[in-house]
C-alpha cells in the first residue's frame, strides 16, 4: 500500500462527534471532497468544490495531531474517490477508532473491516431514496457489529416510509439503527412520539453539532 496515493480533501478538523452510536466524543474528521448525488437537505453543499490535494501520509498526520479517542472519514461520498480505501486501512494501522460515514449510495464490501461503517438510508424527501445501494444490507446482517444504519426523516410520510423499509431488509432487531429529524424541519419531539408509539427498536438522535454551533458552519 502507498501512502502516496492523493485524494482530494475539502476539510480536516477536530469536532464533537455529532451523529451515529459515538455521538458526544471528541472526533478528528476527514471530509473528503466531491458527491454529486444532490440530496435537497444536504447540509455540506461545499464538499462539492475540488478541494485540496493531500497525499495519505499527509492527511493520516493531520488527523493524529489531533489526538482525538476516535477518527472519520466523511464527506461529500468519501467512497467516490478510490483512495479513499487506503485511506481507511492507514488509519486502521494507526488508530484504534476508525469511522467511516457514507451517504449510503455505494457498495462497502471493499472497506477494510476494522473500520466502523455509518451507512446512510436515504428517505423519499431527500429526493435520492432510488439510489439507496441495497447490498449493503446483506452485508451488514452478516457482521451487524461493523455496521449501522442512519435514516434523517423530514415528515410523517418520511418515517413511515423508514419504518416499512428497514423491516422489508430484515435489519431491525439485528442491526444498529438511528432515526434522526432534519434539523429545522422536523420537531423532534414529534418524531420520538411516533418511535415510542411503535414500539420501534431504533435509537434516536438529534445531530448534536448543530445545537453546539451555527447549523450551516463548516469544521463542526
């Protein structure tokens, strides 16, 4: 494997870890640059731009300076950029914390598997619910310990959709699943009612970063 592979990166950072299972930890990110799937509650729209050229050695000491309990890689779709596999096994062999966090529309089988995968599920407001990548599903109900599952729901209709979804796969009881509401669109208290009145074996999140900072900032 060469660290010399370059990969475009729109941003690194040291944050509150916002979504997912490790919400709360302190967290060194990677965003890496391009997407171009056009989710309409995107909320890092800039992840677009070209970004900067950085090599692995390069963004793997980036990253470590921070000395953070947890590392990840995000974007954008981090796994539109080939390197981005090499990335994730450098930071394997050099941290005992690694997250991946993926929009959900791509395979993951080729992610080393000491990594922790996020996989979005895109819910029909989002406007890209037809590319949500269904393999993932079968792979995670095969080592649910790698996985879990993230679905932001804007409406009723949302989670309705959401909850018909994830039992047509087979994950609930046997993966990990977060529902969260888009910020600023959904009430949370809304959709925690509907949760606790289906009895669904989700867990619920707000995205933590949110409250902590402005909504739209960068680095957070």
């Amino acid at each position: 494997m060469s660290t010399e592979t370059t990969l475009r990166v729109s941003e690194i950072f040291h944050s509150i870890q916002g979504e997912s299972s490790r919400v709360g930890w302190p967290c060194a990110f990677v965003r890496l640059a391009g997407c171009g799937h056009g989710c309409r509650y995107c909320d890092t729209a800039y992840a677009e731009e070209a970004g900067t050229a950085m090599t692995v050695e390069q963004i793997v000491r980036r990253v470590l300076a921070f000395d953070a309990p947890c590392v990840e890689v995000t974007g954008g779709e981090p796994l539109l950029q080939p390197g981005a596999f090499e990335l994730l096994a450098e930071l394997c062999d050099r941290h005992p914390v690694v997250l991946l966090e993926t929009g959900g529309f791509l395979p993951v089988e080729r992610v080393d598997p000491r990594v922790h995968a996020i996989i979005d599920i895109k819910a029909p407001s989002s406007g890209v619910a037809a590319e949500n990548c269904a393999t993932n599903f079968a792979l995670a109900l095969d080592t649910p310990e790698r996985f879990e599952f993230k679905i932001v729901v804007a409406s009723r209709e949302d989670y309705e959709w959401a909850k018909s979804y994830i039992a047509g796969h087979g994950l609930p009881g046997k993966c990990s699943i977060i529902f969260g509401p888009v910020f600023g669109h959904l009430e949370p208290r809304l959709l925690a009612e509907w949760i606790l009145r289906d009895r669904l074996p989700v867990r619920m999140q707000l995205q933590f970063h949110k409250y902590i900072w402005q909504p739209d900032a960068r680095g957070v």
